[in-house]
C-alpha cells in the first residue's frame, strides 16, 4: 500500500468515527436525560421481580404522557376544523396505545406468590391515582371530579386535572366539528356540563349512522373509525389490566382499598365513544 492509500485510509476511518470526547454530559444525555430515567427505580423489598414491576409502571406512565399528548394535539386540531392534522396525531396514538398495551407482557403471568412477595412496598399505591392516566381519561370524556381528590396535597398536578376536566373532551371536540359541518348534534350535547361524565345520545349515534352510511372514504367517516381504532385499543388495554390483576390477585381487594377486580371487570365492559359502536347496528 502506497503512503498515500495509507494516508487517504487512515483519514477515512478517524472520519468515520464517532466523537467521544466532550467536556461535559454527552449531547444523548443533554436530550434524553438517560441518567434520570435509569436512576428513578428505587426498590422497597427484597425481591428480584420488583425491578420489573415498578420500571414496567414507569413505562406506562411515560406512554400515558406521549398520549395525553397526541389527544390534545387532535383536540385542538379539531377546534380549528383542522381534521388532517388531526386524524394524524390519533394514528400516532394508535401505535402508541399498541406500544402501551404490550407492557403489560411483561406483567401478564405473575402468580399470586410472586406478585405478593412485594405487594406490601406498593403500600396503598394503586394505579387509579396515575395522574397522567387520569388526564387520558378525561380527554375520552369519562370525567369525574372526585378523581381530582388524591392529588389535593400537588398543587401543579391537581391544577392540571383541574384545567383537563372543566375542558372539552376529544370526543366533545368531535362533535362540536360535526354540528359545524351541519350534522344534527343537539344542543343539550353540545351546551353540557363538560365537568360530567359524557352520556350517549340518540342524536348523535342517529348523526353517525348517516354518516356510516354515506361515502366511506370522506374525510369525516374516516375521522370516525380512527377514532374507533383508538376506542378499541383503550377498550383492550382495560381489559388487559382485568386479566394480568385477576391473575395476580383473584378477587382480593385491590391496592389502595379499591375492589380490584370487580371495580375493574365495571370498567373493561364500557366503550368509549359510545355511539360510534351502537350506529354500526343501524347502518
């Protein structure tokens, strides 16, 4: 090899390295904050299987916050009559919520032994106390102000919850774009109190079975069953919190006093978006 092949090689592969030499924190972690998130797993038992429990929950905690996301960016889209930028955050939701659902593989099979060998660190922690779940919720119109209850003692979080359950849903944001489009959704729906849990109505199942029943490919039909993929994945996540909780505890009283799995079989048999789900019978 000729000194000026050795020389052209020897430029390419210092080129093709990497630079490793920074005089602070790398720029991943200046971005992604790695060190944080790998340090926030503080253990209360003895057991292995611990680790997988409380990283597990971390994981859906970070999923719920990406969502919460996605769902306000639709909702806002939405009250712009902005649906393309709309029907491309709930798409990103979907992946999302599928991502969110497979965590709890990792929780799927715990027997009721291995579960209760560090039920106690939980103390009275219990997942209905997620405020970020919380903020999912509301946004799905399933809004209750008691939820708001177990944050009192955080000021910031329980301002959030506050702001999150006096504002329209996703779901009210629909609707209000489908009266604009001059679709027959009655005023009691859209003049309610945005406080309270949505109700279905028979107007506006009547609203989506003309729209079912119409053009297929138009914009807002298309809105409707992206929003069926989200309300089936929502509905699955229920339900896989039902099966990996009867399986670790059967019926026992759920964490933090709750009635575990007759609270949550309550839950699993609900459908969000209602009427979305009962117009398929009349179209």
């Amino acid at each position: 090899m000729s000194p000026e092949t050795r020389d052209a090689s020897t430029e390419a592969a210092e080129t093709e390295s990497p630079n490793l030499d920074f005089a602070g924190t790398t720029p991943y972690e200046d971005y992604v904050q790695a060190d944080v998130l790998t340090h926030l797993q503080h253990l209360r038992s003895d057991d292995p299987g611990e680790m997988v429990f409380l990283v597990t929950t971390q994981v859906m905690e970070l999923w719920f916050t990406v969502i919460v996301h996605e769902w306000e960016t639709a909702a806002h889209a939405l009250r712009r009559d902005d649906v393309p930028v709309a029907v491309a955050a709930l798409k990103r939701s979907i992946r999302e919520l599928d991502a969110l659902n497979a965590s709890w593989r990792p929780l799927a099979q715990l027997t009721p032994a291995q579960f209760n060998s560090y039920r106690g660190a939980l103390g009275e922690g219990s997942g209905f106390q997620s405020a970020m779940y919380r903020r999912m919720e509301f946004l799905l119109g399933e809004k209750s102000a008691s939820m708001l209850v177990p944050h009192r003692g955080a000021p910031r979080v329980h301002a959030e919850l506050e702001k999150a359950l006096q504002e329209p849903s996703l779901y009210d944001e629909v609707l209000g774009l489908l009266a604009r489009r001059g679709y027959a959704v009655p005023t009691e729906v859209l003049e309610r109190d945005l406080a309270k849990k949505y109700e279905p109505s028979a107007e506006v199942e009547a609203v989506w079975t003309e729209l079912y029943s119409g053009d297929e490919s138009g914009e807002l039909a298309r809105l409707g069953e992206t929003l069926t993929d989200v309300g089936e994945l929502v509905w699955r996540w229920r339900n896989d919190h039902l099966v990996a909780t009867r399986r670790a505890m059967g019926s026992k009283t759920g964490t933090g006093g709750s009635a575990g799995v007759a609270w949550l079989e309550k839950r699993a048999v609900k459908n969000v978006f209602p009427e979305l789900w009962t117009a398929r019978s009349h179209v």
